[in-house]
C-alpha cells in the first residue's frame, strides 16, 4: 500500500475514493494531523503497486476540477458496487462453508464418485488387497517391464487408467476413498459428474504413465488422482471464487508436506511420480479453466 497524496477535508477525500473505487482501484483514506500547522489533511492511499501512476493522474485532476460531474457521480457508482460485492461474498460464502468445515458434508456422494469407490473396493476384496495378483493382472498398466506400453499399443487402452483402482492394503484404500468422496463430491455437485469423469480419466492416464516410466509397471492406487482433483479443486477455487470450488489452504499445506514425506521413504514404497503428475495436471487444468471462465 502507498501514498500517493492529500486532501484537505474528509468530504473532499470520500468523494475522490469512492472515485478511485468505482475506477477499480482499491483505496484507503486516513486522517492525520500535518507536523508544520497542526492541520487534519486526508492521506490517499493505494493498495496495487500497478496502480500508483493510474491513481495520481487522477488525483491531479480531481485537484484541478473538483467540481466536475465525473467525481459526483462515482459516489453513486461506488456505493452500488459495495453493495454488489457484499452479496456476491455473502453468496459465495453460503456455497463454500455449508457447516463451517473444510470440506461440507455432502447429502449424497455424486454418481461418477460413488461408482469411482464401489469399483475401487470391489478390486480390493477381489484381490485381496492386491495379494492376488493373477485376479488384477489386466488392471496393471502393463504386464513386462521393459519394452514400452505393449499392451495400449495393441489394443489394451483401458490400462491407462485401471491401475487407480489397485489398492495394498487397508490404510491404502481407506484414506483414498474418503479424499476421493469428498474432492469428487465437489466436483459433481457444483460443476457436473462429467467433469468429474473427465478429470479422472486425464489425471489417471497422465500420473500412471509418468509413474511406469519411472518405476515400472506393479504399481497402483488412487492417489495420483486424489492429487489431481485436489490441485484442480484448489486452484479453480482460488481463481474463479464463483465455480464454488474450495479447498482450506492449511490442507494443501497438509498433503504437500505428505508428498514429501513420502518422496522421502518414510512410508515405504509409493508411487511419488503419480502423486507429482497428478497434482501438476489439476493445477494446470484449474487455473487455464478458471482464466477462460473468468
């Protein structure tokens, strides 16, 4: 926030910031007293650096015309924006804090998201928490080591998603479901199931391909996606506020600090790459979304 200036009077100054704000230039005016005579002046000041030239222009010519129909007029225009604002943000708060939690409780889990978990959980009885590999060997994206994506290429396109549905063991499958419930639920209820469906098919194509270049093919789980739709759920959130779309900054905090903790090997063996790729796809796909919206 800088200085750009000085009025003599409060009325003088209210008029000359309603101006500024109806401009779009967000102001402060504050009273001081001047140090030679003791005076109450009006300091101006700006809160955008970008706007520090625009702003003392203007400041010039309110200076020069006062009286100018343009500077009467903006405390009209500037009071109706004030107002819009204020209901814009009591509307978007009503969509974001239904309970005052970090995610809302959903009434219902969305259709993409609900099939998204049964099909999740019935793979992980199946197979017994991935114990029985001969039950899932057509959900890994590839059965050879080596030697690229053979299967894709011959037909086998499914495997570019189906690893998300491999869970080892119960904390695994546990943990991914109840991100899963929550971000996907989201998605469903204030965009629609498609883009949920979109997202995942994209997000999972994306982190389990960049994961088998890395570490091979017997990998699997939902994370990579969970990242993905919590980087998309967070950035469209924080750059189109009206898609209704939030996520707690501290929770970001959270699973970034679990993505290193894991990168690290503190938990064992995790598949780092899908968790990166992921996470880097829904951020990229929130905020380009969130600037052709907006």
């Amino acid at each position: 926030m800088r200085l750009i200036g000085s009025l003599p009077s409060e009325s003088e100054a209210q008029i000359f910031s309603d101006y500024l704000y109806a401009s779009g230039i967000k102001n402060k005016i504050e009273a001081v007293r001047n140090a030679a005579d003791q005076k109450e002046v009006w300091n101006i000041w700006v809160y955008s650096e970008d706007q520090l030239d625009a702003a003392k222009s203007l400041l010039n010519e309110y200076r020069n015309s006062p009286d100018a129909p343009q500077f009467r007029e903006a405390t009209a225009v500037a009071r109706q924006k004030r107002e819009q604002e204020q209901q814009d943000l009591k509307a978007y708060r009503k969509r974001v804090f239904t309970k005052g939690q970090i995610f809302p409780k959903y009434e219902r889990i969305g259709v993409v998201t609900g099939m998204l978990i049964a099909i999740s959980v019935a793979v992980a009885i199946f197979s017994q928490l991935g114990r029985d590999v001969t039950f899932i060997r057509y959900l890994f994206i590839s059965g050879y080591v080596s030697g690229g994506l053979i299967e894709v290429r011959n037909g086998q396109v499914w495997r570019l998603v189906t690893p998300i549905f491999i869970h080892f063991g119960f904390l695994h499958i546990l943990f991914n479901m109840l991100w899963l419930r929550d971000l996907g639920s989201m998605i469903e209820q204030r965009q629609s199931s498609w883009t949920l469906a979109a997202l995942v098919v994209v997000i999972a194509a994306a982190s389990n391909v960049g994961q088998f270049l890395m570490s091979g093919p017997l990998f699997g789980g939902m994370s990579g996606v969970v990242y993905g739709l919590l980087g998309y759920n967070w950035i469209r959130g924080k750059y189109d506020p009206s898609s209704g779309l939030f996520v707690h900054p501290q929770t970001v905090t959270l699973m970034i600090i679990w993505f290193f903790v894991c990168l690290v090997g503190l938990v064992g063996n995790v598949a780092n790459t899908a968790h990166g790729v992921g996470f880097a796809v829904g951020i990229a796909w929130g905020f380009i979304s969130a600037k052709i919206v907006t």
